[in-house]
C-alpha cells in the first residue's frame, strides 16, 4: 500500500510549479501555488517571491516589500531577491533605502551585474548623473549585452547632449535586445537634438504603445512626445503632453512634499527678513581672512531656473582664469539652519566671527572636494535657486560679486513647465503653472529686496542681451568678474566644456541662436491664466507686453 505524500512532499512537488510560473510571467497562478505551499504550514523563499511579484504586478508595492522581505528572512544574502527589494522601494518612492539594498546586493555578488545597474538607475533618478554613469560602466564591464545599462547610459549620454556616444550605446543596446526602451528614448531624445522631429514622435510613441514602464518613466516619455510635438508647431498637442507629465509626476510625488514649507513662502520669509533688518546686520565681519582658498574674484552666478545660467556659465568657463562650478549646494547645511525659519534668520543676523569663518571653511572645503583649484582663477559658484539664500552669502561672502540673470519671465515660466527636471522641492512647483508663477514672483521680491538692501556688488545679465549682441553683454560681465573678454568666447559651443546636468546640456552644444526668444508667444493661450501675475514683472524687467 502507497502512503499518502506527507506535507513536506507536496510542498517539494509545488515549488517546481511555482518557479516555472514565475518563468513565465504567470504570477497569478505563482501566487495561487504559493498559498497552497503555506496552507500546508511549510515555508520557502520562493513561496513569499511568488506573493511579492503578483502584489508587484498589481501596483501593490507597499504590499510586495512586506513579502520580500519575508523571502530576505529565509535567504538574507540572495542578490536576486535584494534587487527585487530595490525596485520594489524605488516604486515606494524610497530611492536612498534602495541604494543600501542595492548596495548590499554588490557585497553579496561584486559581480551581479543587474545590482550595478539597479544602483545606477537610482543615481541618476537622484540626479547624480557621475555615480549612476559609473555603476552602469562597471555593469556593462561586467556583462558587456547587459541592455537594460547600456540602454539606460544611452539615455543619461543623450539627456546631457552627447549624441554620438549615446547613439552607439542604444545600438549596442538594441542589438542585444531590439525592443529596449531605454535606448529608443535615447535615439528618440538624440532625433530632437537633430531637429528629426517625426522620427523622435515616432520613437516616444513606440515605447508608449508597447513597452511596460513605471509610472514615472511613462511620464517622462510623454513629456518628451511634447518636445516632439512642439517642435512640429502642435502646439495643443505638445502643451497636452507636457500637462500630462506634470500631473503624473505631481501624483507620484505629492506625499514627499505635502508636510514641508513651500520654497515660496521660505522665500517670503526671508524678504519680510531683509527689508526690516536693521542695516548694521550686514556689516562686513570682523576677519574676512579666507580659509581653504584664495580666488581672485568669487562669483555667485543667481537668477531663476531656466534663465540662460548654463550658457553664461559656459562661456565664462572657456576662458582661462575661470574655474566654475556647476549647481552643487555648497550652502545647504548653513541655509538649513538659518533661512527656513524665524530663529535661524535671527541666529543669521547675530553670527559671530567665528561662526562665520567656520560655515566658510566647509564652503571652501566643499569646493576642493569637487577636485577643484580656484586659487588665483575667477571662481564661478552657479546655482539659479541661491538667490534664495542671498542674505547667507551676503554674511559669509561680503567681497563676493553676484551675476543675477534675467529673462522675460513669460520664456522662464514656459521653460520651467516644458522641461523635465529632477524633482526636488523647487522643481516640484513647476508641476503646475498655477504654483511656477506665485514661486517666480516669490524669488524676484526677494532678488529686489536684497538688491537695495545687501552690501553685495551685482551685476545684472539679460539673456536676450547676450543673443542679440554677445561680444558686448560678455563683455561687460567680463569687465565686472575682472578678466579680459576674447574673441575666442564666441566658440564656447566647441571647447571642452564642464560636465552640465541642467536641461540645458543638448542647447548649449548649439551655436548660438535666438530660437527660443519669446517662444511663450507660441503658448500665449495656455499661459494666459499666469500672465497677470507675470506682467508686474514683465513691466518692472522692461519687456514688451506682447
């Protein structure tokens, strides 16, 4: 007589079915399998696997984490399993707690190639485009047809305008793997760059249509189908996919911002801050030695997002006696601390020397850890959003000179909404054009107040002055950085350049051209619910009113 197979034996009989399942992308039927193997009291990791990928599936990811994590408890050091908890926090919108998985999934195999290229999809997501370019060097070293990395570099290469380089990736890509879509992007983001308009729509609009992406990554996509459409001149159809970009993104990300003070209203704060402080709190400290390093002139280059900073930034680099860096927040901690509320700005008003050659000292070391030598150079600190914190540099950086540049707030408020930035605090107002516009007036109250109030020396730099007669506006900003002008700045567009991780990378490997001067007028029907807000300043900067 043949005795029933005990619990144990079931179990054993099923896990095969389970794997073969998930094989096969049949993760409902894993998930069924696997409750069967629990119902028996027997536990396994591919029991709790099979659980995570059909909540996986469904967008239950909280729900999925719990499962993975059981399946961790079993086999903690599983590199397979350690990706999946990556991924699954990225969708959590959790990407610092994916990189130490990720991390921990490198320890546990150096040579898993996918936890390479998982971390450095997550790098670049935080916008730390050199780290998330190395890691998916080191996966592609790794596993020289990993397409997913070699898509995925196409892609960052593309973004940042090197379209050769991009363009051979997403071939190598495509060869291993003809539907990668990541590298179609690429290929779709270097067609824009050609002005191959068509064939970019093309591109974008066959990854929508086939490829399973993320929530986020379907969105970028269609904000890049709105870049293809602009360029064609449909204009609805492009305002319609930048709009459903934002949204999306907007949904993605409202929860990280909903209990944080708003950028606007610190920036209020602030301007309330300056304009009833009383004038001996911007006297110049006590010792003004400088600590770490000795620039011949220290420039803050300020202004809002989408302003022409990249390309006066630029410029200034290819000259010989300028050293620029570009937007790293090397005032985060002192801002932190003494501009988001009402004590830290009276701490501000009442630093001492030494509080002030302390915060100072971090500066400069921040500086050298970007590997560079400013000493005796023009140094260029280049980060739009720092007028913000104008009144900070105003009391650690009193002989420092600011560049603050304009343009006509209408462009930068359609350029702040067209383009797809990484999503901070800052960038997240310019998911909506109703929250852009309150934000820019913000800053610009606070950029005047500061401007008669704080003993800075400022130079102003208009954008539309430097397309019309560029020798002449760089000239000027040149004079008053205290460096020579040459001829040879007009080939900016060709020199080695600094890395550049604004969406201004592709634009500023163009000649100059004055395409984008009042593209708002493109848009005019669109934007007409802001312009109201907008024209103080527009009267107040000297545009035209159409």
């Amino acid at each position: 007589m043949v005795s029933a197979p005990t619990n144990q034996q079931k179990a054993d009989q099923t896990v095969p079915l389970i794997a073969a399942a998930i094989r096969g992308g049949d993760y409902d039927r894993a998930a069924h399998l696997a409750d069967t193997v629990l119902a028996l009291g027997l536990h396994h990791p591919i029991v709790y696997n099979a659980r995570a990928l059909a909540f996986q599936q469904k967008g239950q990811h909280r729900e999925a984490l719990t499962e993975f994590n059981r399946a961790r408890q079993l086999t903690p050091d599983d590199p397979h399993l350690l990706n999946a908890v990556g991924v699954c926090l990225i969708n959590l919108n959790q990407p610092l707690d994916a990189i130490r998985i990720f991390d921990d999934a490198i320890r546990a195999d150096a040579g898993n190639a996918q936890a390479h290229y998982r971390k450095g999809w997550t790098l670049e997501m935080l916008g730390e485009r050199a780290q998330a370019q190395a890691s998916y060097e080191r996966a592609i070293a790794i596993d020289a047809n990993h397409a997913d990395a070699l898509g995925s570099l196409a892609g960052m290469l593309a973004t940042v305008g090197e379209t050769a380089k991009s363009r051979a990736f997403a071939e190598r890509a495509l060869k291993s793997s003809p539907h990668q879509a990541s590298a179609i992007v690429a290929l779709g983001i270097v067609d824009l760059a050609e002005r191959k308009f068509r064939e970019a729509e093309r591109r974008f609009q066959s990854v929508l249509d086939t490829a399973p992406l993320t929530l986020r990554a379907a969105a970028v996509v269609r904000g890049l189908l709105g870049d293809a459409f602009d360029g064609q001149d449909r204009i609805d159809e492009a305002f319609a996919s930048y709009r459903f970009e934002k949204n999306e993104m907007r949904k993605l990300y409202a929860q990280n911002y909903a209990s944080q003070q708003r950028p606007r209203e610190t920036a209020d704060r602030i301007t309330a801050f300056v304009k009833t402080s009383a004038p001996v709190s911007w006297s110049r400290p006590a010792d003004e030695t400088r600590a770490g390093a000795r620039p011949k002139t220290h420039v803050f280059l300020l202004g809002f997002a989408r302003s022409g900073t990249t390309l006066l930034e630029q410029v200034f680099a290819s000259h010989a006696d300028v050293v620029a860096l570009e937007e790293k927040d090397l005032l985060a901690e002192p801002a932190n601390a003494l501009l988001t509320g009402d004590a830290g700005l009276r701490k501000l008003a009442t630093l001492t020397a030494k509080e002030i050659a302390d915060y100072r000292d971090a500066y400069w070391r921040g500086v050298k850890a970007q590997g560079l030598n400013v000493d005796g150079k023009v140094f260029i600190d280049k980060l739009p959003l720092n007028t913000l914190k104008l009144p900070l540099i105003a009391r650690l950086f009193p002989e420092a000179k600011i560049i603050f540049a304009l343009r006509d707030p209408r462009d930068v408020l359609l350029s702040c909404y067209r383009r797809h930035f990484d999503i901070n605090a800052a960038n997240f107002e310019f998911l909506t054009l109703d929250d852009a516009a309150p934000f820019y007036a913000s800053v610009m109250a606070l950029a005047a107040a500061c401007r008669e109030t704080l003993p800075l020396a400022q130079h102003v730099h208009r954008y539309e002055d430097m397309i019309q007669d560029f020798d002449k506006s760089i000239a000027a900003a040149c004079e008053f950085v205290g460096i020579e002008w040459s001829p040879a700045m007009r080939d900016f567009h060709t020199q080695e350049r600094l890395p550049v991780v604004s969406p201004s990378a592709a634009q500023i490997r163009r000649p100059l051209n004055a395409d984008s001067l009042g593209a708002w007028r493109r848009y005019r029907d669109h934007l007409r619910p802001i312009l109201p807000q907008l024209r103080p300043w527009v009267e107040r900067f000297g545009y035209p009113a159409e």
